[in-house]
C-alpha cells in the first residue's frame, strides 16, 4: 500500500465534526513500518491533535524516531500543506531533504521536502549556550 492509499484509509477515521475537515497523514519510519494518523478535533477548540501529530505519535510509540517520507491527504481544491506546529513536529524527526506528499482526495498532489516546508526550523543548536 503506497503512503497516499494509507493517509487515504486513516483519513476516513478522522474525528472532525466541528470543522467537518477531514485530515489523514501516513508516514514511513527507519524501518519501512508505516504509522498512521488523523485529525481530532475537541469541542474546546483548539485541543485536537493534527493527523500529522497523530502519525508521529504512533511511530514514536512503536520505538522508532526517524521520518523517511510522508504523506498528508485532505478534502480539499488544492492540496493542503501541514500546520506550522506540525511543520516544526515533521522537521524534529524528519531531515531537511525528507520527501513530503500533499494530496487531495480527488488525486492531486505536491511534492515538497521537509526543508522546503519549514526552511528557518528551529533545531537543538539553538538551544546552545555561549
């Protein structure tokens, strides 16, 4: 199953019935495992969890900690890139050239880069001391 079938199928288990906006994320870790992830929305606006969050979280859970590729599929005209919470999120576990697939369900796609979506990402080096 390629990256777009798996955020494709998650996608239909999105929780989102305040935005009725329906995201799906599949990622691929290290090992070739594919983790999965969906939209949640929160009647407390804004406690949900991005399905790119959710995807990550699964990899993270599983044991692993590194992104080879990603995929992010929505109901949309165009295809819609991640927050830029998730941006940051993709770019801690992801490197600056880790492919990005953005999709929409009626087949239309973007193909970017982690770097090309954060290129100014905040990185452990700032956190450095002199």
């Amino acid at each position: 199953m390629s990256l777009i079938d798996a955020a494709r199928e998650v996608r239909e288990n999105a929780y989102a019935p305040y935005s009725h906006f329906k995201v799906g994320a599949a990622l691929r870790g290290r090992s070739g495992r594919v983790y999965q992830g969906c939209n949640v929305e929160n009647v407390a606006y804004p406690e949900g969890t991005c399905a790119e969050a959710g995807a990550i979280a699964a990899m993270i859970a599983a044991g692993e900690t590194e992104i080879t590729e990603i995929a992010v599929i929505a109901d949309s005209p165009a295809p819609v890139p991640p927050c830029g919470g998730c941006r940051q999120k993709l770019a801690e576990f992801g490197r600056h050239d880790t492919p990005v697939t953005l999709a929409t369900v009626d087949g239309k796609t973007l193909e970017t880069t982690v770097g090309e979506l954060l290129p100014g990402r905040f990185e452990v080096g700032h956190m450095e001391r002199r």
